[in-house]
C-alpha cells in the first residue's frame, strides 16, 4: 500500500485517523525552528503577523508525497529541498502539499497568521483597563496549525526551536528558557528561520501595523521531543514573579527548576503569587516521589491568561491557566481548593501526556483521566486541603454520571474518527469517569502496584508515544494478573453501574447485608457486570438523636459472577427500629450510581449524615435519583433547605445550590414552579441575615442573584444591597464587590429595574474585563423584544453591532443574557426564536470555529421547557422540532448532531422527571 496522500483535501480541516497513521507511519519528524513575529501586536486592530517555518523530517519512502497542516491567512513561499514550489498549485486552504519526497527532507515556509478571538491559535487581548495588548497560545487538539505550518498529530513528535519577536518590554515566553535576547536592528528582517537580513518596511506591512518602540528577538533553547500541540507562545507586559525550587526524586540527584507566575499588569494587586509558589513547589515534591522520575522539562512558568476557553492547559514548561484563577474578588475556599486542584492537574500532565503521549485521541484518557485522578490525589496528599475527594465525589462524577447516561457516552478508551471527534470527547468521560475508574484500579489492584506500574510506564515510554495496551503491561507486571477482564469491564465498555444495598429478606430488620450491581452497556442493551473493590457502610442514628453516624463498615470484592448480580456483606449488622443508611459505596471508592433502599431515603431527606465523604455521596445519589425521575424536584429542593444549606464543606453546599437551580428550570412541574422558586428565594434571603461574612453567606448571594434573574420576589432586597441598605435588612459582612454589584444588576435588568444608561454608568464607573463581560450579558438580558432579537442575532453571528468579532466571553454572555426570560412576554420573545435557531444551526457550525459554535448550539438550545399535565414527553414539540432537524440533518457534521442530539436528550429527562412528579 503507497504511503502517498491525496492532495484533493486541501480545503479540509478534519484531520482522520486513517490520515494520521499513513502520515505517522510514513514520516519521521526531527526538529521545526519557528520564528514568529509580533511586533505589529500593539497597534490598534492589529489582526495579523508573520511567521517564518522551517521543518526537518525523513521520509520511509522517496517521491511520494504528503501534507503540512496550516489553517494561517496566507502562504507567501514554499521550498522544499531548495527547490521553490508555486504557492498556488501546492497551498490549499487547510494544508500543503509536499511532493516528491526524499529519504531526508527540508521544509521552509514563509507565512501569515492570523490572531484569534476564540482562544484558538494565538490569542490577541486588549485590556480594557489600560489598553495593553496580551498575547497567548493554545492549541489542543490541533491549533498550533493556526501558527505555523505543522505535521499536526500527536506522535509526529520533534524537538522545537522559538524565536518570538516583539516589544523590548514585554514577556515573550516559550516552553524553554530564553537563551538570547537581542536588540532588533534597524533593517533587520521580520524573521527569518536562518536569520538573513530584509526590509523592517516589508517586515511592519506583513504585520500590518508601524512598528512600535524598540524590538528584540528572543531565542528559546531547543525542547526535547514532543507534540506539537503542547508547543506554547506567550507575549506582552504580564506581570510576574519568579521562584525556584529545589528538590526531586527521593534518594536521587537534587534538582533545580526556576519558577514563575503570571497575570496581566491590571491584575497584580489581586496576585497571590507566594501561595501559587508554595503549591508548586509542594506539587513537585509531590510528584517526584510518586513518579520517581525528575521533572523533565527544565523551567516551570505558569501563566494566568484572560478570555481562556479552557480551565488550564498543560504546555510543559508554560503552563497557562484561566484568569479567573486571579481572584479580584472575594472568592470561597472551594474556589480556591478548585484552583489548587487545576495546578496539580496540570502539573501531573508534565508525565501523563508530555513525556508520554498518546498515539491518537482514541487513547485521550491515557493524559486526562490520570491527571484527573492524580490531581485530586496530590490536593489530599500534599496541601492543607481535607476536602479533596469530598470535592470529587460531589462535583467531577456528577459530571460524569451526567455524560454517561447520555445517548451519546462511550467507552473510556474511545473511537475518535477525526479531530472533530477529538474535540468533542474532552467530555465527562475521558475526564471524570476515568478518574473514577483509576481511583478503583487503585483500590482494586492496590496503591503500591498502581504507583510501581507509573514508574515502569515513565521510565520505558519516556518522550514518546503509548497506548491502552503499554499501560496494561505494566500493570500486569506489577500485579502479576492478567488485566484483560478489568480493561474490557471498566474501559472498552459505556454506561453508567448502579449499586444497591438491602436487607436479606429473612433477616427481619436486622439481617445480613446483600450488595447488588447491575449495568446496561448502552450501546448494545447487554448487562455489563465490572469488578469493585468497595466498602458498605452502615450509618445510623446516634445516640443524640440528631445524625446518622457510621456505625459499621465492611471491604468486599464484588464478583461479577455472583448468583442474580447480589454479594453478601455477612459480618456487617444493622441495628433494628433506628432510623439508617446502608451506603453500599463507602468511601467513594468505585464509580457507580447508587439506588438507596426506601428506609435509607427516608432517613437522608431527614437527618444529617456525620462523616463529610459519606454525606457527599449520598447527595450524589439524591441527584441522580432527581433527574432519573425517582425523586420529585420538590422534594430534593426541601432537603437542601432544611439539610444542605448547613452542611459544613462549601464545596457541597456550592454544588446542591447549582443543582437547586438547575432543578427548579428543569426537573420541576411548571404549576409547582414559581411557589418553589419564591421559597427558595426567601430561605436563600433570611440565610443571608443568618450568616455574618464567609463563604457560605456569599455562595448564597450569588444563588439568589442568579435565581433572580428569572423570579422576582426578592429584587428589593438587591436593590437595598447595591444602595448600601443591607444593614436596614439585617444583613452584615457581605462584601458587596464588582462581582455581586454586577450579579444583582443583572437580575435587576432581566426585570427592567434598571436602565441601558444605569449599566453604562456602571461601566463606565470601572471599566474592567469582568465588567465588560457582565455588563454585556446585563444588556442583552433586559425584558425588550428589540433586545433579545439584537442578542440572537449578535450571538448566531458571533459579531457586535458594529461587526466585530465576539471573543469566547462576550459571545457566553450574550447568549447567557438571551436567554433569560425575567417574565411570561420575554419567555414567549425568546421562544419565537426556535425556527430562527434550527434554520441558522448548518450556518453557525460552518462559519465559527468549533469552539464557538458549541457555544451557539448548546447555549442557543430553548432545553428549559414545561410538559403539559398528562402528555407524553417525546410529543412535546421541542423534542419533535429537534428530531426533525436530526432527520432531515442526517449528513450533517457528527460534532454539530453529536450536541444536538445531546440537548434533545436532557430536555426528554427533564420532561420524564416532570411526568413522574406529576404522577
């Protein structure tokens, strides 16, 4: 078979799997020197900058072809093995063509790129604080091709070679140390991979903007090998802070890595740059006597970037995180738990997934679902922290048990076709169920072996690429079992176990007790039976009458074999004629829903559960159990007020007021709705009186606002709160800063309580990227028709008025601010819509980057809809409107129906759980 592509794909962006192997399996790729050129970034409206390219790489068979990926604005030259090749003939929209290969070949390409708006590419921010322009990059899965030209795939790894030019006074920041620094001289050329002279004149057009203040050229020293899209650029005035650590593996050589943080200038009053230090030098610690290998990628930057698409992103060396992580304002204890969490994560990429890397997105979860899992595990074990997988259990497997039971869930190990496929399977799964699974091969095949199996994997895969079968090895020979079964069960197959707990039947109260799992592969309607190593736990009513303590625990094996799927649990007792809890997942340990026995529900809707991981767990299993239509909304809604709201860990609380919410919109009957919506705004009201400062009084304030967007009982209260009344209301230590000010104006506005000249005034009062962003989803949430048509028709557009493009931030909050409906009239505006969103859906997806576009569909999906009493859920005219798009869609992308069909699922549970609770 020719290893030969065919050039007649030019114009396609969606990279396949069957491409990436011929080209993986053709080429070998040593070393890219890229030079990229920013010196015309601080003009006003700067949109593009030039870049020079040269690639080395051998190929296993002479005069066949292949292709560059590069996604850039334009092509100026093309050599290939110094021959000059006619752009015209060989440069398509999407890639280039290589003709005519030989054994060992050279590259040069001179090219334009563009700046993005999306966080896709290299990402152009102006601060509205002080107009300094901030420069980053990000490009998982497959954006470094919006740079530079590039063999886009994961195991075409090389070592990279950076020179940034721009602005003497900015940071300009690679993956590698800086070993250069040089003046740029006048006539001195734009870039270029060899570093021969040419016109500064041509140099300023290609960026398309005069050249501002004195230049430099920054050269960063070679990488070692690795993937192209954990390559990172950084440029422009942040603020930073440097560090150093020094340390490593237990009983090996002592290493020094120097450190740094960074943030925009705007934001350095806000930085607490010592304790993002302190965590680092912890995390690595942390990870050296884990891993037992020393971190391999000299420096460690880490920069706080703004209008992020993304929580963080692990670029080894220059690791880049969401500002939002730069608390300006008051922030809880779970959002800062919630940080540290995200810097281990990242951290433990340096090993899973830079130094060892998956062949193709089919193996993602081999990066994700451990740095998933070996972040929570460094938070419990190396920061102060107490509450990190009580944070786990409560918030990332709900967002798996969420992705698992839709239609469209698959096997941790997935197949991914193409990088749309890949884009969008950076989902609950590959993240969060993953993690689950990892933390019972943990337990299942013990801590000792599963550390002992990382080593062997870092050690024998290091800076090269693995797969599902490398890691099953390892641990085969770590454990001396054979691990077929186990992959099989827990990552070849979908779908969500469920696990129960009950009483022998003759043991009348006070029996034996049986633990039973059940599990339906989704994908064929076969029973899947997993193996769990587990804990069944027995809490009841204490001796104060007040919780249900533990009062029993047991560790068993369950066998998937077991006679009906029930394993006995004998030595556990349960007390008779008290009020109990049989908790058939103590500890957390496996990942699987959990079916309480009637007694065990009564008694969690009406007494505190004592032990905080047990008491996360059991609301995990209340959640589920309301979208499964087991548990009326209301009556979930009740046991946060009368238990929830008084629970210790913010971190839980945080997550049952999310929920709270979420089930008032869709889980709730619309004739229970709106006396369910005004008693929770009072309890939330009078909690705020109760409380004297702190997190939970804050968590409270920001429910309230966001509730109040669409119910209208408490707004006086906002309104005495922003005039500075919340003493007349009882109210004290609540800091009403830029975050609540703006919360509460936007509730305020979705009921026409405040103007477009009142937010303006606002504004204007302190013109930050938080208030930009706030006040723009203020704007677009006031209760006017001519309003809501605007924000449909800015968010379909992804523009402004005046045409510019929507960064990833702006166009949230438009859609965010459409969609609140602050009465009945807005809603039917909004709902008018429908058609308008179906019709526009092909558009949106084929004009806006995938990113954006997700943004459109999801949030622009009319999901919040009420079933009428007695009908049938897949009647309801959404749901119809929706598989009719579906059916005359059939040939649409997979990614663009993948979403849709995803949204048609959550609105038919939401409409089955209204059904049930109308029964």
């Amino acid at each position: 078979m020719t290893a030969q592509l065919p050039f007649p794909r030019a114009d396609v962006e969606n990279l396949t799997r069957e491409e990436a192997a011929q080209r993986g399996a053709l080429l070998e790729v040593t070393h890219y020197r890229v030079e990229v050129d920013l010196r015309g970034a601080p003009a006003p409206k700067a949109e593009t900058y030039p870049v020079r390219t040269r690639i080395d790489f051998a190929s296993s068979e002479v005069g066949v072809s292949t292709f560059l990926d590069h996604l850039g604005a334009s092509v100026e030259s093309l050599v290939l093995n110094g021959e000059t090749l006619d752009v015209d003939a060989h440069v398509g929209p999407a890639r280039i063509l290589l003709p005519g290969l030989r054994a060992e070949n050279t590259v040069e390409i001179r090219s334009t790129s563009r700046y993005s708006r999306s966080g896709e590419g290299l990402h152009r921010f102006v601060d509205p604080s002080d107009e300094q322009v901030y420069l980053y990059t990000q490009y998982e899965p497959a954006d470094s091709r919006r740079v530079f030209p590039v063999f886009e795939q994961p195991d075409l790894k090389a070592r990279f070679s950076f020179s940034i030019i721009g602005p003497q006074h900015w940071q300009l920041r690679s993956n590698s140390p800086a070993i250069s620094r040089m003046p740029l001289e006048s006539g001195e050329a734009a870039g270029a991979a060899k570093g021969e002279p040419a016109g500064a004149d041509d140099a300023a057009e290609a960026a398309g903007a005069a050249v501002v203040g004195p230049l430099v050229r920054v050269e960063f020293a070679e990488t070692p090998r690795m993937s192209s899209y954990i390559t990172a650029l950084l440029a422009g005035p942040y603020h930073h802070v440097e560090g150093h650590y020094r340390g490593g593996v237990p009983g090996g050589e002592t290493v020094q890595i120097p450190l740094s943080v960074l943030c925009r200038a705007s934001l350095a009053e806000h930085f607490d740059a010592d304790a993002l230090l302190e965590l680092t030098q912890r995390g690595l610690d942390f990870f050296h006597a884990e891993f037992a290998y020393p971190y391999p990628w000299g420096k460690y930057d880490q920069v706080f970037v703004p209008e992020y698409n993304l929580g963080a992103m692990e670029n080894p060396g220059l690791v880049t995180f969401t500002e939002t992580y730069v608390f300006d304002t008051a922030a809880t204890d779970a959002q800062y738990e919630t940080r540290a969490n995200t810097l281990m994560h990242e951290m433990a990429h340096m090993w899973f997934g830079d130094l060892v890397t998956m062949h193709w997105w089919d193996d993602l979860w081999l990066k994700e679902s451990f740095a998933d899992y070996m972040g929570s595990l460094a938070v419990d074990e190396a920061t102060d922290w107490t509450t990190s997988w009580i944070s786990f259990a409560n918030g990332r497997k709900a967002w798996a048990y969420v992705q698992d039971q839709l239609p469209t869930t698959h096997p941790i190990v997935a197949d991914i076709p193409d990088l749309e496929a890949a884009d969008q399977n950076f989902d609950g799964i590959t993240y969060a169920k993953g993690a689950s699974v990892l933390k019972q091969l943990a337990a299942y095949a013990g801590r000792e072996a599963f550390r002992e199996a990382a080593r062997r994997y870092f050690s024998r895969h290091a800076f090269g690429n693995a797969s599902l079968g490398d890691f099953l090895a390892v641990l085969e020979e770590v454990t001396g079992a054979n691990m077929d079964d186990w992959a099989r069960a827990w990552l070849q197959t979908a779908g969500v176990p469920v696990l129960s707990a009950e009483l022998d039947a003759a043991g009348g109260g006070a029996g034996r007790v049986l633990v039973r799992e059940q599990g339906v592969d989704p994908a064929t309607g076969e029973s899947v039976s997993r193996p769990h190593k587990i804990r069944v736990g027995v809490h009841v009513m204490d001796a104060a009458g007040e919780t249900l303590a533990l009062h029993a625990a047991q560790e068993v094996f369950l066998d998937p074999a077991a006679p009906e799927g029930l394993t006995p649990v004998p030595e556990l007792s349960v007390p008779a004629d008290r009020p109990r809890l049989l908790l058939p997942n103590e500890d957390d340990l496996t990942y699987a829903k959990l079916s309480l026995d009637p007694e065990s529900l009564a008694a969690v809707l009406t007494y505190p559960v004592a032990d905080p991981l047990a008491r996360a767990t059991v609301w995990a299993a209340l959640w589920s159990m309301v979208r499964d239509g087991e548990l009326p909304a209301r009556r979930f809604l009740a046991a946060v007020q009368q238990l929830g709201l008084g629970i210790d860990e913010i971190v839980v609380v945080q997550g049952l007021l999310r929920q709270s919410l979420t089930a008032l919109e869709r889980y709730t009957p619309a004739d229970e709705r709106p006396a369910l919506q005004r008693d929770l705004a009072a309890r939330l009201a009078a909690e705020l009186t109760r409380r004297t400062g702190g997190d939970h009084q804050r968590a409270t304030a920001r429910t309230l606002a966001t509730l109040s967007r669409r119910e209208g009982s408490q707004l006086e209260l906002l309104e005495a709160l922003l005039d500075g009344g919340a003493a007349d209301h009882g109210i004290s230590g609540l800091r009403i800063d830029e975050e609540l000010r703006w919360a509460f104006l936007q509730a305020l506005a979705a009921h026409g309580r405040v103007s477009l000249d009142q937010l303006d005034a606002e504004l204007a009062a302190k013109t930050t990227a938080r208030a930009r962003i706030a006040h723009r989803l203020a704007t677009a949430a006031r209760p006017d028709r001519r309003v809501k048509q605007a924000a449909f028709g800015q968010a379909l557009a992804g523009t402004d008025d005046s045409g510019e493009e929507l960064s990833n931030d702006h166009l949230t909050a438009t859609v965010d601010g459409f969609t609140v409906a602050g009465d009945p009239e807005t809603a039917a505006v909004i709902e008018r819509q429908t058609d308008a969103y179906f019709d526009a859906l092909t558009d949106v997806w084929e004009r806006m980057s995938q990113g954006q576009a997700t943004r459109v569909v999801s949030g622009l999906y009319p999901g919040a809809q009420d079933l009428d009493a007695g009908a049938e859920p897949t009647e309801h005219p959404l749901a119809l409107r929706t598989q009719r798009w579906l059916d005359e869609n059939a040939d649409a992308p997979a990614a663009l129906r993948r979403l849709l069909i995803e949204e048609q699922d959550q609105l038919l549970r939401g409409l089955r759980a209204q059904a049930a609770a109308q029964g």
